[in-house]
C-alpha cells in the first residue's frame, strides 16, 4: 500500500488510541496458561497480536468475541500443534510464546515471515536450552521439544523485555526458582501482571526478578490501556504542528515505558499527564499535548534506551527541529528490529534534508532544519511508516511511503486518526 502525505494544519481532538501491543500478548499468553477462563476487553487485534492468538489457538486455546470483550477459555493440557505455528512478523509472539512451550511435554515448530526469520533467537534459546528444553535453531524456524525444566541464575546479554519474559514464562512450571540480571531495567509488564494474578515473583532489586516454581493461576479481566508507543506518533506531531492540542485517553503509562515523556520534557515540549486507574498492575492516564515553540536538542542513552526503544524513530524526526544536537546512543538494538532502524531512519530523514550521521549504536541529529517530502520506503516496518508520515506532516511537498500497510501489525486506524485530528470526516 502507497499512501501520500501532505503538510498539515493544526491538530485537534482526542483519541482512544489502539491497545498496547505488548499487554494484549501477554493477555493472550497468560489467558492459554490459566486454570479457568479470562476475560480481555480492548484487545488489539492488529496482525502481530492476532498471530499470538492463532498459535494459542493451534494448542488448544478457544475464545469469543463480543464487541470489545473477548472471553478465552483454555484448556487443562495443550495440545501438539498439528502444523508449524506461524508468529508471522512478531518477535514478541515468537519469544515469549517459546518460553511457554519449553516446559510443555510437546513437540513445535516456531515460523515467521523473511523479516522475523532474521532477527537473532539464540538469545532465548540458550537459557531454554540450559533450564532443559530441546531447541533447535538460533534464528526461525525454531523447533523446541519442551520437557520438565529446571530453574536458573540467568544474567541476560542485553536488555531485552522479551528475553527476561521468555525465561520467566519458562519459569512457572520450573521445579526449582527462576532469578533473571538484567544489565540495564527493561519493560516489566510480566512481572506486573505475574504479581497481580498472585504468582510469587519477588523483585529482589532494579535488575534482578525471582520467580518461585511450580506457579499456577486462575484466569482474570483486564482492559488493555491504549499503546505509549502508539502515543508517541501524536505526542510528537502535537509538539511540532503549530497550534495543535490533542488528548490521549486511558494510556498505558507503566514507568518502564515512559522513557518518552522524560525525553519530551527535556525538549521543552508540553505535555500533561492526568493518572487514570490500574489494570491488571498496569497504571494508566491520559495525556495531553499542546504545540512546543524553541523545542531543545536531547540525549538518549544508558538507562534511558530500553524505556522507549521502541520510540526512537519518531524521536528522531522530533530533533530534527530542534535547536541544536541531539544524541541518540547505546540503542544497537534498533538495527535488529523489522529493519535497520538506525540506517532507515537517517537514510529517510537525510533525503528530506536533515542532518543525521549514524553511529554503531545510534544517530547525532543537527537542527531545526526545514524538511521536504520525498519518497519513503518502510521496508515492512510499521514504526518507520508512522514515523515518515509525522515528518511528512511538517514538511514542505509530498511524502509518500511505500508498503505503508506495514501499520496493520500495531495501528491498524492509524491513517484514519491522522485525518480525524486534521478535521477531516472518517
């Protein structure tokens, strides 16, 4: 799908953003994994989470849909998949999902599409491998052959959300405990909902999770906040589009994810969060951004990285307008993504005149500088497709992106909304 982007006028409105892609999997997984059933209302149903959903099904999993409340009944084994579960372009699916499998007494084979099929499993086959699973293969397909498994002492490479997910999934079937190091905090929405349905999981500091064995738990209701990182498209766009106002209701606002509210105060940009209530552990609010003029240069580093990885393309166009350098570093993880986000990204933003050099681990941005539409192709990555159509909002011309569809596997309205806050009718 080709879409073209043009300049735009003032944002106004207010959304309810589409569910928070990482809560509605692990809603899915832990719904599979429960003794009774659960009820998930507002589950995303872009293709990523859908994927996850598919593969649950594939094992014995059974749901209803009934408007926005989704009712999943699992069973009290799971059944061999009869076919390889396909997870599609979701790393989450296929991570935390093999994390499950690996203390299942079944055979499976894990698929993905060319870009899933690229990015590096070894980081979760090792320590499924050393807490006792079979699991062939350091990129999919992988086959696991899940068994009785043992607890372990796992000190994780980098810091990675799925990888410590994986392992503590893994953990809850253990026969002794599960400890997870982490090098730096990563998102903690499992321990979060873990907690919250009762299972002992004890944060023994910042960067180390215990989980104790043989952990069993009943289904739950959840409502899954809108997506941050959905957010962050508006958040920005707000900040640069003179005389916009929008307010984004019922967002997740989880501490570990906000990574891009303190980078946003560091801009000068303003922003207003009003907190909502919990779900499930998670807190929520909603946000309100308002137009930023003199918006600052930033840094992004350290600590800071694993609490908006996932907003970094987005942030980028942000620094394109601001007054000065702004520093992106310690984010290697972004060129094992759908794509190289760090070469896709400055290539982008270099052909609509910025001023970007890239780094091993990151990007140094230069600015204001003005910005002219040119041709964007996001390579099937839904983040860069968002991210252009932003900096298509603020530049002079026409942007169109290439296999703009991308956008399905998380924001599926997302070109809808765009015309909803510029006033334009759905």
């Amino acid at each position: 799908m080709r879409v073209e982007v043009q300049a735009a006028g003032p944002l106004r409105g207010e959304l309810r953003l589409p569910s928070d892609k990482s809560l509605t999997h692990r809603a899915f997984m832990l719904a599979a994994a429960a003794r009774s059933s659960s009820e998930v209302l507002h589950p995303l149903t872009g293709a990523d989470c859908l994927s996850t959903l598919q593969c649950l099904n594939a094992m014995g999993l059974r749901h209803r849909a009934d408007g926005p409340v989704w009712t999943l009944l699992p069973v009290n084994e799971w059944m061999a998949p009869q076919r390889p579960l396909d997870c599609g372009n979701s790393g989450t699916t296929m991570r935390l999902l093999s994390g499950l499998l690996a203390s299942r007494p079944m055979e499976a084979t894990l698929v993905g599409d060319a870009s899933l099929s690229r990015r590096p499993m070894k980081r979760i086959a090792e320590p499924l491998r050393l807490m006792g699973a079979t699991v062939e293969g350091d990129t999919a397909p992988l086959r696991i052959s899940g068994r009785d498994l043992v607890g372990i002492e796992y000190t994780l490479p980098v810091a990675s959300a799925q990888i410590k997910s994986c392992v503590l999934l893994a953990g809850l079937r253990a026969s002794t405990p599960t400890t997870v190091h982490e090098p730096h905090p990563s998102r903690d929405h499992t321990e979060r909902m873990l907690t919250a349905l009762g299972v002992q999981i004890q944060r023994v500091s910042p960067l180390t999770s215990k989980l104790e064995p043989f952990q069993v738990f009943e289904g739950f209701r959840m409502k899954i906040p809108a997506d941050i990182s959905s957010a962050a498209f508006w958040m920005v766009a707000g900040a640069l589009i003179p005389g916009s106002e929008i307010r984004l209701t019922e967002v997740g606002t989880n501490p570990t994810r906000t990574g891009i509210l303190e980078v946003l105060q560091q801009a000068g940009a303003q922003v207003e969060h009003e907190p909502g209530p919990e779900e499930l552990g998670e807190p929520t609010g909603d946000l309100i951004v308002r137009s930023s003029k003199d918006l600052r240069p930033f840094t992004i580093s350290g600590d800071l990285v694993p609490r908006l990885i996932d907003e970094i393309p987005v942030l980028a166009v942000l620094a394109t307008q601001c007054h000065g350098e702004t520093v992106i570093r310690d984010a290697g993880e972004l060129r094992v993504k759908e794509s190289d986000r760090i070469q896709v990204v400055a290539d982008g933003l270099r052909n609509m005149g910025a001023q970007v050099e890239t780094t091993g681990d990151g990007m140094v941005i230069s600015g204001p500088t003005p910005l002219t539409g040119t041709a964007i192709d996001a390579e099937g990555d839904h983040r860069i497709a968002m991210a252009f159509s932003i900096a298509g909002m603020i530049a002079t011309g026409s942007t169109t992106i290439e296999h703009a569809d991308s956008v399905l596997t998380s924001y599926p309205t997302f070109f809808e909304d765009m015309k909803s806050l510029q006033g334009v009718p759905r």
